[in-house]
C-alpha cells in the first residue's frame, strides 16, 4: 500500500522525515510490508531536497493512481483541502489530516463520506500536536459518559502567555519567537484570537458528546487583551491567566462550549503547563478526571499523531475504524452567559472610589478585592462569587461611576 502526502510544509516534511526515519518500525507496526511513501504534493518546488524524485504538482496523479490507498492532507485550510479530502474519500482511499479548520468545519460530512465509501478518516493530529487525545476519547475511555473537557489547546498561545509571565518578553516578541519556532499558524491571528483552540474544542466536544459542534457556535475569546496588570493580579489571586477551552454536558441533553482566557489556581494541573506544551483534562463519569499533557505544536511531535493514524488505516484496510458522529442540531450549544462563573473584573472608578465600591458590594454581595502593587488610585479589581454570567455583567452596568477595563473568567479545574 502507496502513500501520498499533500502539502510538504511544517507538519507535511515532518511526516516525510519520520517515515524515513522510522520506516522499517513504521512498516512492521501497519502490518503491511509493503507500506511507502509514494508522492509529496505541493505547489512549490523544494531543489535539493531528499525527498525531491516524489514531489508532484498534479493532484490527479494522487486520485488516479489505485497503488495509493492512504493520503495525508497537510495543506491546511479548506480550500482546497475540502475538496482534495472530498475526492480522495469517494475514491476510497483513506485520509489522514492534521487540519483542523477542516475536521471543526466538515468533520461530519467527512466521516459520512469516510463510511459511504468503506475507508477510513483519522484527525488524531489535529488536536493537541504530538498528545494522543482522538483515539483516548474514542476508545480508551469509551465506557465513560463524558461530562466535561477543558484544555489548554493552543501551543502559541500559551507560549506567549509563558514568555510574558515568565520573562517579562513582549506580547510580539514571544509571537515572533513561537512563529520562527513554527509554532504559529501561518495567520498568527488565529492563534491569538482564539480561532484554533475553537476548532479543536469543536472536534473535542464533537467526539465527546455525539453530535457536530460547529466554530460558530462556540464563543471565543483570545488572549489579546490580556495585559500585565491582570497578571498581576492573577498572582495576587494565587494563580494564572490561561486560554482555556471547554465543553460540558448538561442535564437536559445540551451542551456548553467556550475559549477564553481564564485565571487558574497555581494548585490546578493546568497551571504548570507552560510553554508550547498543552494539556487536557477529560472528566469522565467512571474515570474521574484524566489528564492528557505533551508538545501540543511543532513538526515532530504533530507528525509523530499523523503517522501513528497512517499506520492505523493500513492496519484497518479490511475491517474499517468505527468511528464518528451524528450532525449538529439547531441550539445544542447553549448560551453560555446563562451558565453560572465566577468573573474577575478590573474597572477605572470615576468619582468617589469608596461610595462606588459601597454601591458594588449592595449590587454584587461576596465580592473580594484583588491588589497589585503601583496600581493608580482610581483603579481596583474584584472577584464576583458565582452568578449566570449575564446576571453579573447585568449588575456591572447598574454600577455608576465605574469603566470596566477587562474581564476574565475564573475556573475551578
Ligand atoms: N498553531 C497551533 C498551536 C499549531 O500553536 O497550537 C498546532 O495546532
């Protein structure tokens, strides 16, 4: 069985370099010893490189050739990924892809397509980089009704949120770092507004709860506005300023699911983890909590999740993966405003500091206050006890006299 590759960038020449590499362990491992690397596609050209004689231009040479029975998609994105990935599938050929704007997007028409046609689609690289977390969930912890997911999923992210507590490095200076590292998205934006810890809690919560969890449907908030007074006060709080994403089951058959910034208990697993490394908890009914943790980006650690799937159709040529889940349903996200959290609230008071913080304390009765040191007179921060969201920022608006300059979510993992 032939191999094909689509897309030889980061994740891409990794796969390439570890199929080399380990060729003769990959080979014994797939059961099929005739297992090769057969074409790389890419639009550009790369003179020199070793593996220069199977670099083709033409996607046709890929779908028309019956030797090839695996194809790996690296390309990123949906166009024209989607299309490939499409086509590939009706010619029953298996597909593995890091993608995970693809899998967030079109995963369950995918795994549809997959099925109709007896072959096999696997995305274990496109969450968590090099963390096996696709194939825990769906098989290792399959006897579990699964109540929550939370993780930190996104390496650059939390890369740059490192540097700058850590550091003291400047927000561009980390994100320069991270995408010379090749860390980032070739849009850093979609790290840093949150975009792909979205897609990835999206397939999470997919895999997890049974039913498509759509980007859209999910709120998401990046770290941009995150500032070195909120660090302060996350330390003075006992912990740190994370992206967090999360998805949980509720009672009446819904679910909820966000990414935004969260302060975390220095005591919390997911405090330590720094770095490009990411982290996921899943909260299983019989398990408890599992936590999985590892290189979430990177060429290696992510090509290692994509090979590992490859070996994974090979073994399955015959007897297909079992593996996918239903179509989303209109308002199976709930609003998450209506759930209950605990905020962090940092305001600039005008007028009377101590009448505005009487007044807040009427309107909001359990609030503690945070300090950090050189903070200017007419600012303070608190934290709320546990209210629905919108009850909060409801409260918030009554208050006279005060601006609010950010807000965070406290979580409790
Ligand atoms: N840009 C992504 C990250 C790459 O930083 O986590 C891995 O998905």
């Amino acid at each position: 069985m032939k191999v094909a590759i689509m897309g030889f960038g980061v994740v891409g020449s990794g796969v390439a370099e570890l199929f080399a590499k380990n060729h003769n362990k990959i080979v014994s491992s797939s059961t099929q010893p005739e297992l090769e690397l057969k074409y790389i596609l890419d639009i550009k050209d790369f003179p020199g490189s070793p593996f220069a004689d199977m670099m083709i231009k033409d996607f046709n040479i890929i779908l028309n050739d019956p030797e090839v029975g695996i194809v790996v998609e690296t390309m990123g994105g949906l166009k024209p990924a989607y299309d490939y990935v499409s086509a590939c599938l009706k010619a029953k050929k298996s597909v593995v892809t890091s993608n995970k704007e693809l899998v967030a997007e079109k995963g369950y028409e995918l795994l549809s397509l997959a099925k109709e046609n007896g072959v096999n689609f696997l995305f274990e690289a496109s969450v968590g980089g090099g963390i096996p977390i696709i194939r825990p969930i769906s098989q290792c912890l399959a006897a579990n009704e699964i109540d929550e997911i939370a993780g930190i999923l996104n390496g650059t992210t939390n890369f740059i949120l490192t540097k700058m507590f850590k550091e003291g490095m400047s927000f561009g200076d980390a994100l320069k770092l991270a995408q010379e590292n090749g860390y980032a998205e070739s849009n850093p934006a979609a790290d840093i507004e949150g975009t792909d810890a979205c897609r990835k809690i999206c397939i999470l919560a997919s895999l997890a709860f049974g039913k498509h969890v759509y980007p859209e449907e999910v709120y998401t908030e990046g770290i941009t506005k995150i500032t070195t007074e909120d660090v302060d006060y996350a330390k003075n709080w006992g912990g740190v300023v994370k992206l967090i994403a999360r998805a949980g089951r509720l009672e009446n058959g819904k679910i909820f699911a966000l990414v935004s910034p969260a302060f975390v208990k220095s005591s919390s697993q997911l405090a330590s983890v720094d770095d490009v490394f990411n982290a996921i908890l899943v909260r299983g009914d019989a398990t408890g909590d599992v936590v999985f943790y590892g290189r979430g980006a990177g060429k290696m650690p992510t090509a290692s999740a994509v090979v590992a799937d490859v070996i994974d159709c090979a073994k399955h040529a015959v007897s297909k993966k079992v593996f996918g889940w239903e179509d989303g349903i209109p308002n199976y996200v709930v609003d998450y405003t209506s759930l209950p959290v605990s905020l962090y609230v940092r305001v600039s008071a005008v007028g009377n500091t101590s009448e505005i913080k009487k007044e807040l304390e009427s309107k909001i009765p359990g609030i503690n206050y945070l300090v950090r040191s050189a903070s200017p007179a007419n600012e303070f921060a608190f934290v709320t006890p546990e209210m629905p969201e919108n009850e909060i920022r409801e409260k918030l608006t009554e208050i006279n006299g005060i601006s609010i300059i950010n807000t965070i979510r406290i979580t409790d993992y």
